[in-house]
C-alpha cells in the first residue's frame, strides 16, 4: 500500500492513502431510532398479541394473522380456554428452538373449544400479502426476501407463494411428520442460527417481540433435541393471555417500527453498510436476519 | 392439484398426485456420522486448544492459526502467564455475542510475556489457507465460501484475501476502535445469529468446539451492549489452559471432522437438501453459518 514510501522524504506520507481507506462516519441504527417520525411506528394490536408470563417475567409474541390465519384464530381460541396456563417450557436446543407446551404425553390436556389439528398454513399466495417490502438484497434460500407486515418474509414469484421465515424469535408450530398434525399447541421460538431450512415446512405464527432473553437463556436440556430429561428442569408456565383480555393498565406499552417506512429502510442500511470508525470494511450486504426489527416503549 | 379428481371414481384417486409430492428419506447428519470412516475425524491438537473452565464445566475452544498466527500465539502466552485465571464473562448480548476479560477497568491485570497490542488479523493472505474447501452455496457476504481446517471461511480472489466468518461459536478478539487496539486478552464468542457484518473488521481466532452451551445460557446483562452492571452477575473463570499443558488423563478426548473429507461434503448436503418424511420442501440450499461440523467424543 506504501510502494512510493521510498521516494518520499516522510514516512507520514504514507499515512494518506491509509486514511483514505478509513469509512466515514454514518447514521447507526439508534440514530435512525433516534431521528424516525412518530408515523413510522404502530402500536401492537391486542388482539394479535400473547402474553406468556413466565417466572421470570413476561414474552411479548405478536402474531401473524395474515400468514397463518387459521393457527392465530387457533391459538386465540387456546389461550382464552386458558390451556397454556401451568404448561411449561419442554425443550432448549442450543443454537435451535426453545419450545414450549404441555410435558404430560400420557394425559394430554384436552382441548376445549380448540381444533386439535390444522392444515399446515406453510405458505399463502402471494396475493394474501399485500405488505410486501423487498430487500435488494440476495438470499440463498428464497428468490426474494423482504418484510411483511413487520415480520421477516419471503416469496416466489414462480410458485404464487409467501411466506415468514425463520429468523431469530420467529413462532412456529410444533407437529409431527404429517402436515396437519399441529394446532398451535405446541410452540416454539428460535434462539439460534436462522434455521431457515424449516422455512415452508412448518407454520409460522409470529415472533417475539419483547422478552426474547427469557427464553434465550433457558439451560439446553440433555435429552435429544434439547428437551429436559428432568420434569424439575421443565419452567412452569404461568399464563398465556391475549393482550385484550388484559386490563389496559397492565399492558405492555410496545411499539413496533413498521417494514414499509422510511425509517425501516434506514435501519436496514445502517446494517448493510456500516460506517467508521470502528467499522473498517462495510458488508455491503444484510442478511434478512440480520435487519433488526425495532420495538420500543411507545413514544420512545 | 386434484383437478381431475370428479372424472374419477374414487377420491382416493387424488392421493397419488399428492403422495408423489413426499420427499424421499435420505441420510441425515446424523446418519452421514454413523457411517464415517475414522479417516475423516482428527484429533484436537493439544498445541491450540484451550479449556476455559467455568463453574459449571469445560469450554474447549480450538485456535486457528493459519487464521490468526500473531494472536494464536498471544493467546497462548497470555494463558501460560495465568493470565485469564479469575478473570471474568463481562458481557451476554441477545443474540450476539458473549465475552470474557478482565472485569477491572480502574487497575487492569497486566501483561508479562505476552505482548499488549498487535496488529489486526482480520484477512490473510489466500496462499496462506491451502485447505479451503469450497461450498456451491452463494452467500451474500462474500463471493466464496466454504472450510478451512476445520473452520467456515469465506475469501475473495480479487483482492486475494481469505478470512473466517462469524458463524456461531466462533471466537474473536475484542478491539477498541484501532484495528491495532487488541491482544486476545479480551475474547468473545458467537452466541446469535451469524454477525457476518463482523468478518473481515474483527481478528477471529477460533471456534468453541465443546461446551458452548455453558457460554450461550449466560444471563443477558442490562448495560448497553449487554454487559453486567452488578460484578455479581459475572461468572468467574476459574482457569484457562492449553490443552499441551493438562495431562494427558484430564484433557477432553475430542475429535472434530475433517471439513475437506467426503463425510464431511455429505453432511453439509444432509443439511442442503434433507430428506422425508418430516421435510415436506428440501431447501436446496444451505447458508455457511448452517452447515454443522460435527465434534464427537474419540473413537465416536
């Protein structure tokens, strides 16, 4: 880089070509936070909002209607007959999922006025989500990948189909091997490496919005994929509640900063192209699970 | 997709269309281990591996240094001088990182044999990394990537350069802002999703081959960035060692598969493109940070 160092009297003269290659400074995600309009910002709706109260304190989930209608009205239907409440977190996978229902496989809680079984809502058509914000950037595991409606998304153009993909604190549906053998009973979060390979195999009902560490931190257990060995290692769940059936009071005052804005935009570039000083080389590039999704208290 | 099933007389007729969308079984990881000839497994060379011993077990990290020859051999004086000894995790981020140093900013432990700064290692030379093996998977972070003994690695022939990405369990040198500003004195270990942003600004010095549960389940400290803001929240190393440096009856018996060996192409196809009858869609791909690379006690 200093081949002309010797035909200069200085050795600082070198210093220039090697500030040259310094990146300036730019706007970070929290000044893109810090600047965003009140307009880019929704409030979460209550009655697409869980609240998992844990020992430790409380999940914020917002589900995703619009890519698993039926798992949501589902899920609703479970969490008003309270089934969730007393179940306990069965599974921690390390770099994986972190999954949570009922640890009783000899007498399963019946469900009340829930179904027991669901197609698998994998993927919809392309026509269902009319939110759609592409990412230019490329994706090895789906021709085209974006956010829709605040969550990460993917799609493509030649099947007709959409679909949530699995970043960190995505909600998906537990089943076994046939499509249809999930309801929403049985779910997890995902607290490692995007999975992205369950990506159209699973239903993705939404994402942890709020209290991701609680469940990150769960001790993996030893049994195979993750699950506790020992009912005393299983986290008792306390309740599951719909943020409507809650006093307004005791709500969480979340904001979520929505996928189509300005600011969302920004946010993903400040990801994709970082600025100096500490930074020395910009990606030039964000992986879909790498574009934070930011959530506040309202009003910031 | 059964379109034609009200010419036929049984609606059964439509389960074959639909039988033929199952995706065939096809060997898993799992499977792929099982059938491995010991050829494609290798020792952990006692000379680069260390075991950071916590309260609640052993964390075994592999050095790499074809990647990092300065600060592999830093880091090994900084371990023979007990440097790490009583020192502390500082630092759990969600989905980032987990860091380990000294807790004493006011009157830092100082260094003997090992030096205080050294220069960034961030890329190496291409020559240097003569056992790359390549993946066919693109990725959006760098024009190749693939293997280096034993770790995942991504270069770019126009520049010439190669370097390891931070996938999870990768562990790197904490820096200030100076590319010159670390030592291996203060490490850190990928704990999230992947922070490829992170390649090529940061010198990675190896991987944690065992015991990154014990790291990924620390507590997420309150402070920015994730750092403890009560010295008790920190968990003490109780010692850091080189592996030469434990007899022989105390070091773990750890062997890791070759990234350049046939067991080792099929396991990152087993991941590439998995098999039914769980799988419904196969991804056809499968990002670098998500091919596993699988460590086992000796012997299998």
């Amino acid at each position: 880089m200093c081949r002309y160092a010797f035909a200069l009297p200085f050795a600082l003269a070198c210093a220039l070509p090697a500030m040259a290659r310094e990146l300036p400074p730019k706007p970070s995600t929290a000044d893109v936070i810090k600047a965003s309009p009140a307009a880019d910002w929704r409030p979460l709706d209550p009655d697409n909002t869980l609240y998992m109260e844990l020992p430790t304190g409380r999940v914020v989930i917002e589900l995703a209607p619009v890519f698993a209608p039926q798992h949501a009205v589902n899920i609703r239907a479970l969490v008003r007959d309270g089934y969730f409440d007393g179940l306990a977190i069965l599974r921690s996978q390390d770099n994986f999922v972190v999954q949570w229902g009922d640890p009783d496989e000899n007498s399963p809680r019946p469900f009340k006025t829930a179904k027991a079984k669901l197609p698998g809502e994998f993927t919809v058509p392309l026509k269902n989500d009319k939110e759609f914000t592409r990412l230019p950037d490329r994706d090895g595991y789906a021709p085209q990948v974006g956010h829709s409606h605040g969550f990460p998304s993917a799609r493509d153009p030649k099947t007709g189909e959409a679909w949530l993909a699995h970043c960190y604190g995505m909600v998906g549906v537990g089943r076994d091997t046939a499509s249809d053998s999930g309801n929403g009973s049985a779910l997890y979060a995902v607290s490692g490496n995007a999975p992205r390979q369950l990506d159209r195999n699973i239903t993705v009902v939404g994402r942890v919005v709020d209290g991701m560490p609680l469940l990150s931190v769960q001790p993996r257990g030893a049994a195979p994929m993750g699950f506790y060995d020992k009912p005393e290692q299983m986290v008792a769940i306390k309740s599951v509640k719909l943020a409507a059936d809650v006093p307004a009071d005791q709500r969480s005052k979340l904001e979520v900063m929505r996928t189509d804005s300005a600011s969302f935009k920004a946010v993903a570039e400040a990801a994709r192209n970082r600025g100096g000083p500490w930074t020395k080389v910009a990606a030039g590039h964000v992986d879909l699970c790498n574009v934070p999704i930011p959530v506040r208290q309202q009003g910031g």
